[in-house]
C-alpha cells in the first residue's frame, strides 16, 4: 500500500529556511504526481505545491510563490519542498500526498 514518511519540519525564526522531504513507497513513484499539503491549527487543508510524474511542471500555492519549490528525485522515491522566506503564517503541519495515500505529515514552526 501507499507509505509517505515526511520529514524535516522544525522550529524556524521569520525569514529562514526548511527543506521537508517525504520518501515514497508502495507504488511507483515515478509514474505519478507528488503533493504537498498543509493544515494550521483551525484551518482547513490547503495545496501547497504539486510536481508532475518527471517534474517538467510544478504549480504553487499563491501565498507560497516565489518563496517555496517543489522538486523530486525519483531515483530515491522522494519529494521535497524547500521553504524560504518563512513567514508566521507558514506555521502549520506538513504532508504529502499521492495516489490517494498521505504521511503523518512534519511540523513546521515559524516564530521569534
């Protein structure tokens, strides 16, 4: 079955960077498109980013633009998203998704 495990959340001052990776199995990675969530306290869900099968597209999120990508490797079956110019509103539980499965998700702290 579809196994995400994400990782590289953490604690973050305004201004900085996180890259979060989630490491795929069950299926071939390779074949499809990878997602990004994520979900703050009292807030519904909201897409992130999204990577086609071979990463020639990737679609944002409007309040991430221009400050987070989303890439992949398929030779490791992962995903990644790197998050610059963090913002307190980016504060919120990170997860990955793809063919109907999701991780446990990464938290991400951003805060002075």
């Amino acid at each position: 079955q579809v196994q995400l495990v994400e990782s590289g959340g953490g604690l973050v001052q305004p201004g900085g960077s996180l890259r979060l990776s989630c490491v795929a199995s069950g299926f071939t990675f390779s074949s499809y498109s990878m997602n990004w969530y994520r979900q703050a306290p009292g807030k519904a869900r909201e897409l992130v980013a999204s990577i086609s099968y071979n990463g020639a597209r990737t679609t944002y999120g409007d309040s991430v633009k221009g400050r987070f990508t989303i890439s992949r490797d398929n030779a490791k079956n992962t995903v990644y998203l790197q998050m610059n110019s963090l913002k307190p509103e980016d504060t919120a539980v990170y997860s990955c998704n793809a063919k109907g499965g999701w991780g446990q998700g990464t938290q991400v702290t951003v805060s002075s």
